[in-house]
C-alpha cells in the first residue's frame, strides 16, 4: 500500500533528520508513551500494522525469521542469553530483556520504515555491514508504534537484529516508503 | 597516553588471562566498571544501561532533550556529558547533595523522581543477577579481593565510579595548543564574558547559579535547599565538548550553541558569534569520543578465569 503525500507528512512530523543513532536528536526529546484512552489504527503505509501475524524471532543468524514487507509480525522473542546477533548491538540489552534476529528480502531499492511496538534497540546489517538509518522517530500517537526508523536500502538479503526489548514480544512492521 | 591502566587492561585482553595476573585492584575495578556501566542489567527490564544515556559519540552526554525512564515516566533534566566528571564535586544539576560518584549511582538506578532504571527497593535483585553470571563472580573477586569478593550493591556502585573517573577528556585542540586565529578570538570572548562561571580547566565554577526566572515545573536547586533564593539555580555545566553534548540546559531546551548563548542575555555580531563556537568546538576532544578502552566491551570469553 502506498502512502499518500498528505499521509506521509503526516507520519513524518515527528521524524528525525538523518542521524547515527536511533534514540534521538539533538533538539528533539526522547518520545515517552502518551496516554492513549483508545488505540487508533494507523493508515496509509502503516495501516497492516492492525493485523499482524505471528512469528517466531531466531536465535541467530542462521535461523532468522523472515519478515515481510508490508506485513506486520507479532513476534515471539527470546531472552538475550539464548541469543547470538551476527552483529553485536550497540545496545545488547540485560540477562533478562529479549532479543531475536529476523531477515529481511528487499527486491527494489528505496526506503524502507521499521515500525516497533516499543523502543528496543534495533540495526539492520547488510552485506556491506551495519546499515545507517536516515530517519527516526516515533509513531502516530495511540498507534502502538512506539518508534520508526528509516532505512536507504538497495536489493538484498538483511539481517534484522531486534536487541534490549522488555517484554518476550514485540510487534514489527517493514513499510516501503514511496 | 591517558589512560596507562585501560591501555594496558585492554593489551591484557587480547593476550588472555595470564597477562592480568599482575593487575592491581584499581585496574580491576575500572574493569569491572565499564562492563557495569554498559550492562543493562542495572535496570528494571533490562533494557537501559547507564550507557544508554550516556552515549560515548556524545561525550556520554545522551542528543535528547530528556530521556524516559524504563517506565515511561518523561525525564526531568538534561541529560550531562560525563568527561572529567570524576573531578566534579557537586556532580548534578541542583542536587549538592551528590558529592561523589559512588552514592550519585543510586539517583538513575534506585532514583524514583523520575523514574529512570527503576530499581528501587530492588538492590537484592541486581545482586542476583550479577551473580548468576561466572565472569562477574570473577570480576568482583578479582576488584575486591581484600574482603569475600562477593557480589554487592555498594561494590556495584564503587565499580562504576572507578570506570567513570577514568573518563578523562583531554585530548581537544585547545589542551594540545592548537587553536586558530578564530578560535583564540572566540576565547577571548568567553575569558571576558563568560569565565565568571565558566571557570577553570573545565570551564566549570561548580556553583549553582539562577540565569533565568525559575520555571515552575523544575525549580532547580530549591527543590533540595527549600530556599527561595535559590529557586532557578542550576550548577553550570563543563563546556568541555560542548559541540557534541546539545542540546543545552538543565531542561535541553537549547537545540544549538547559539541558543544556549542567547539564553544566557548575550548576543553578539556574527564574526564574533562565530568565533565563539568555533572556540567551544576546539573543546571537542575525538579521542574521547571513540576511545575504545571506554566502550562497549567487546563480547567473548570473560577476561579472567572463573571461580566458583
């Protein structure tokens, strides 16, 4: 689904410029959970956030679970411990948060946003190493989606680290921006 | 070199455990607390390290206005850079209370207004954590070997404040003499105009100071001392790497340099303006920045050999 100018300024407002880390910018204040009286579904690029599908997070790279573009995934994570990242997170999380490692297809260059359900650590490793994000903020407010980041990335295999999560799940979701 | 003990900590890494036999208590110590500093474990769920605000490419200071706690609960200040902290006595922005680096580890990790690791009450539970883990239990011993070396909160703490004391920030173009015409213009400014409290190696006095009417939701150190007049007062902040350490204030309400300048009633033409923060940018210290003995550990095998 393709998201619409207006949708898309929308979405934006709270994204960050390009930036080396994942949790803020200067000027900008690190998001904290507003209260919501009644969840609001998300539209546009975002809108399969609503229905995601279960799926089980890898112990590594080797045993990565795919996640689709334009398909959100509920998923099943595992505690640190039992986790072995290909690329070690800049914030690998304690003995008892959860991690898992997904991977990710991409056919057509662009960008792509990840959309989280809470503000874990989160790197895409690519070919060529540990991909940069260009953007990052948080989410419609009530949506569930707690943080995005913006992806460049050019056609290829990803590996999707999810690091330093609180609770043994969490729900992602991989949009093509257009 | 700076740091002759982490440089030869981390050379006794990559040589194994034999070459850490002869390492002195302090050095373990440090060790021990950069793995603490980095380690999440410190937090309710598991998800925030000390490091997790204090971000080694900021100076350790955090690029957020304020960070939230593990609970969500917003943060209330700014969160400061740590170069040279171990020479910082007070240490935070209005608490004078936090006089060493040992007790001031309570305020993020037990600390409940706000909110940040969330562990209040839960000491036993860090404890035990810490020990289920083969390498800390060797680590502790080998940091604390006069008494049980066992794992505790008060060594926890005093662990932490020996690796942040080596968090030494002198590497920067103006401690190596190497200032522009531009910078030393700007310097000039500051030694004029600023250096009553902007004072010292650190360009710090230390002091609380009330720069603006007190703002009700933060009224600074009058929230500790319960004296008016020093409502709206605020320690001032190292400038040491200040270029990477926005945006400024208690509150991080000043995203730049030029707006936390202005904030202060100064304003200046444009030459003069620029020659300042070309100055302050010549407090950045690269080496700091990306000095791996401050990092992230590395994972892999525990650096000395386990005991039971």
């Amino acid at each position: 689904m393709r998201l619409s100018l207006t949708q898309l300024a929308a979405s934006c407002l709270m994204l960050a410029a390009p930036l080396c880390a994942q949790e803020g910018a200067p000027s900008s204040s690190m998001p904290a959970a507003p209260a919501c009286t009644a969840p609001v579904a998300p539209t546009g690029a975002l809108a399969p956030w609503a229905s995601p599908a279960p799926l089980t997070a890898g112990a590594d790279g080797a045993h990565a679970a795919l996640l689709k573009t334009g398909q959100a995934a509920q998923i099943a994570l595992l505690p640190t411990p039992s986790v072995t990242y290909p690329l070690q997170p800049e914030k690998p999380g304690g003995s008892v948060s959860h991690g898992g490692v997904m991977a990710l297809e991409v056919a057509k260059a662009g960008t792509y946003r990840i959309a989280l359900s809470s503000g874990a650590w989160l790197d895409v490793v690519g070919a060529d190493g540990a991909q940069r994000s260009v953007a990052h903020g948080h989410g419609p407010e009530c949506s569930g989606i707690r943080k995005m980041v913006d992806f460049a990335l050019k056609p290829g295999h990803y590996t999707v680290q999810v690091s330093a999560n609180g609770a043994d799940t969490i729900r992602v979701l991989v949009a093509a921006l257009p | 070199m700076r740091l002759p003990a982490l440089a030869l900590l981390t050379f006794g890494l990559a040589l194994g455990t034999t070459a850490l036999a002869g390492h002195s208590d302090k050095a373990a110590r440090v060790e021990l607390g950069r793995r603490l500093f980095y380690d999440a474990d410190l937090s309710r769920d598991g998800t925030m390290a000390c490091a997790t605000c204090h971000e080694q490419f900021h100076a350790f200071a955090d690029g957020n206005r304020t960070h939230p706690g593990v609970t969500d609960e917003p943060g209330r200040r700014n969160v400061p850079g740590l170069g040279n902290v171990g020479r910082f006595s007070p240490l935070t922005w209005a608490d004078p209370r936090q006089t060493t680096l040992a007790d001031q580890v309570s305020v993020p990790v037990l600390g409940t207004h706000p909110v940040e690791m969330g562990m209040a009450g839960q000491q036993g539970e860090i404890v035990r954590r810490l020990a289920a883990n083969p390498c800390y239990r060797a680590l502790f011993a080998r940091a604390f070997p006069s008494g049980d070396g066992s794992v505790t909160y008060p060594r926890v703490a005093e662990a932490l404040s020996s690796f942040e004391a080596t968090l030494i920030s002198r590497g920067s173009p103006y401690d190596r003499g190497m200032l522009s015409d531009q910078a030393r213009a700007g310097q000039k400014i500051i030694r004029r105009d600023c250096a009553g409290c902007h004072a010292g190696r650190d360009f710090t006095d230390l002091r609380f100071h009330a720069l603006e009417a007190p703002q009700p939701r933060d009224l600074g150190l009058s929230e500790i001392t319960g004296k008016a007049a020093d409502k709206g007062a605020f320690r001032t902040p190292s400038l040491r790497n200040v270029a990477v350490t926005a945006p400024y204030f208690h509150d991080g309400a000043s995203p730049t340099l030029a707006a936390a300048i202005a904030r202060h009633g100064l304003h200046y033409a444009a030459p003069d303006q620029a020659a300042i923060e070309v100055f302050l940018t010549a407090l950045t210290d690269q080496s700091f920045l990306t000095n791996a003995a401050l990092s992230l550990p590395r994972p892999g095998a525990c650096p000395v050999t386990n005991r039971p």
